[in-house]
C-alpha cells in the first residue's frame, strides 16, 4: 500500500498523479484529510506529489507534515519515500527536493535511489531524454514515474553477511576534525571490510565530459579515458562495496574540490551498473555552521543523481573549528559509536 501525500496540487500535476496511481493499491492524503492516528500508523511507502508556487515553496506541504508528526513523531521512522515535484518555471524542483529529504531523513525517513521524478515548465527538464529514446515528454513521465513507483513498492534492504564499506576522504589525517571523528567511528566497523582511500591534491583529474558514446565505450569496460587510481583502485572497490561513505569536512558549504572530483568521475561506473542496492551515508564536520548544506549536496549528487539508497540518519554532523576541537564536542564518542551500529545494522544481518 502506497500513501500518496498531496497538499494542493495543480489540475496538471492531478492528473499525472492519476495517471501514475492508476491500478496501485493507494491512500491519498491531503489538507483537508481526516487525519486519524490509525491512517497514520499505517503509512509505510510514500509518495509526495508537491506543486511548488513562485517562491519555490509549498506551505501548505509543510503544514501537512508538521499535524502529521504531531499524530506521531517517529511515524517516518518505518518509511520509505520518492517525490514528484513540478515547478511552473524551471527551478526549485530540485533545490526543493534536497531540501526536503534531507529534513524528512534526519526524522527517520529513507528513500530510494532516483527518488525524485522532476516536472519543470513544459517538461523541460526531459528534452534530452526526449531527444535520445524518442519518446514523448509526457509519456516519459509515466514511464520514469511508474518505475519508481514499481521500485518503492518493491525496495527491501540488502544486507549482506559481509559488508564492505568504502571509504572516502581528501583530509589532512594529523590535523583534520572530520577525520578523527571518523577514527572515532572505525573503531566500531571491526566486523565490516573496510576500505579507505585518501585522494590527495593532483592524484585525480576531474572529469572534463566526455561524449556520451565515448564514456559508455570505457564505462564497459570499467574504465575512463583518464585512467589513474579512480579506475585501478576507487572504482573496484565502490563496484563491491555495500556502502560508500564519505568523509566531507565543509569548505565553503561544499564537498571539496577532490570528492566531488570522484562523484563526478563515477559516472563510469554509473553507465554499466545499478547503485540502487548501494547504500550511501556521510561524517561531516563544520568550522562554524553549514553542515547541512554539504548534506544536501551529496543527497543531489548521489541519491537523487546516481541512485544510491538513502539510509535513514545518513549523516554524522558536528562542529569542530580548532584541530583537535572534535574531541571536546559533548558526547561524540558516543555519537560515533551509535552511528557505527546504525550503519552495521542498515548493511549487514
């Protein structure tokens, strides 16, 4: 059973919204809903059709949210969750949908990979798959939008006896908050296979966007035009791996420059194999404040762009500015000790 959240929606997105729940055993909630705890207690698979104004907002959403955690604060702690999302102009969807599962995430909520079915002013946004598959804008919506559905419905986690987890960073190991934490963190990951991989300035060339034709051509053959450690070492081990986890101090309310070089080389491997049984989680550490500005990115970027499951709780978040201030954060032990566990738990049985 699907529980299709929609607070005021347009005529438009109603009937792709129709289109797409069509034959789906479904329970639609919106504004004016009776909102009993028994309705609430049964949501499990979410789907949220969200039409944004020219603010790039929808109020009336947040409302909705908020009764609905009154009823029940940890409600999202048992669901799983997409989201269809048009804007009459060309922005917002996007910046909106980060926004919103980071904050629904950080309540308990996971999602699927490719969570987000996108609806810009005239279906802009899928010119180019138009152009490539030759099929229409609006039956593309129905086909990308039906597969979600099909993969909500359907996700179960994948766990493994096993579990191997690579590791990400491109920070200082004496003098790096993020990376102490991380240590921190390791010392309860003995029963996983753990690979770490420090990308240093000048080791990893970016990825310039190669044709589409030539970068299929090297994806299968595991490889890219540039060759170097990201195809010797970094791509093998994120194709075993369960999960990926990625080391983010925040420079600039950003990934740094090397991460974001390897996310944008992945594509690789994103053109040969499917992430949606690779889970994804991230330790961020912020000088000052920001830290979620780095979550959403790598909810962009690898979520909702590449595909990976979104754990619930996927992110470690502290503040820690001097080196070595990590250590006097309240508790953090504690706190990497616990999402260790939860880690372990999303991964392995």
């Amino acid at each position: 059973m699907i529980t299709a959240i929609m607070p005021e929606i347009s005529e438009e997105l109603k009937y792709y919204a129709d289109q797409l729940l069509d034959g789906i055993p479904c329970e639609v909630l919106t504004c004016s809903s009776d909102l009993s705890k028994q309705k609430i207690l049964a949501m499990n698979r979410l789907v949220f059709f969200i039409q944004l104004d020219e603010w790039g907002n929808n109020l009336s959403l947040l409302n909705l949210l908020k009764t609905i955690e009154s009823i029940n604060p940890f409600v999202f702690r048992e669901c799983t969750a997409m989201l269809v999302v048009k804007s009459n102009n060309e922005w917002f969807t996007k910046s909106f949908a980060t926004s919103l599962i980071f904050i629904l995430n950080q309540k308990g909520c996971r999602f699927i990979g490719h969570p987000l079915l996108e609806m810009t002013k005239d279906l802009e946004n899928l010119w180019r798959w138009e152009k490539t598959s030759g099929v229409s804008r609006e039956k593309l919506v129905y086909q990308i939008g039906k597969q979600a559905l099909l993969r909500l419905l359907n996700n179960d986690k994948v766990r493994s006896s096993n579990p191997r987890i690579t590791v990400l960073h491109a920070s200082s190991k004496k003098t790096s908050n993020t990376f102490q934490l991380w240590n921190m963190v390791k010392q309860s990951l003995s029963s996983a296979q753990v690979e770490e991989f420090h990308v240093e300035n000048g080791t990893l060339i970016d990825c310039i966007g190669c044709q589409y034709q030539t970068c299929l051509y090297y994806g299968k053959q595991k490889s890219c035009f540039y060759g170097g450690d990201m195809i010797k070492e970094i791509l093998p081990s994120m194709e075993k791996a369960n999960a990926l986890l990625w080391l983010c101090p925040n420079y600039n309310d950003a990934i740094s420059a090397n991460l974001t070089a390897v996310i944008n080389r992945m594509t690789a491997l994103y053109r040969t194999m499917s992430f949606y049984d690779k889970y994804v989680f991230s330790i961020i550490v912020s000088g000052n404040s920001g830290s979620d500005s780095v979550a959403r990115q790598l909810i962009g970027a690898l979520n909702i762009n590449k595909g990976f499951h979104l754990s619930p709780f996927f992110c470690l978040t502290a503040t820690a500015y001097e080196p070595g201030s990590i250590l006097e954060v309240p508790s953090i032990e504690k706190k990497a000790a616990n999402f260790a566990a939860h880690m372990m738990k999303e991964i392995s049985f």
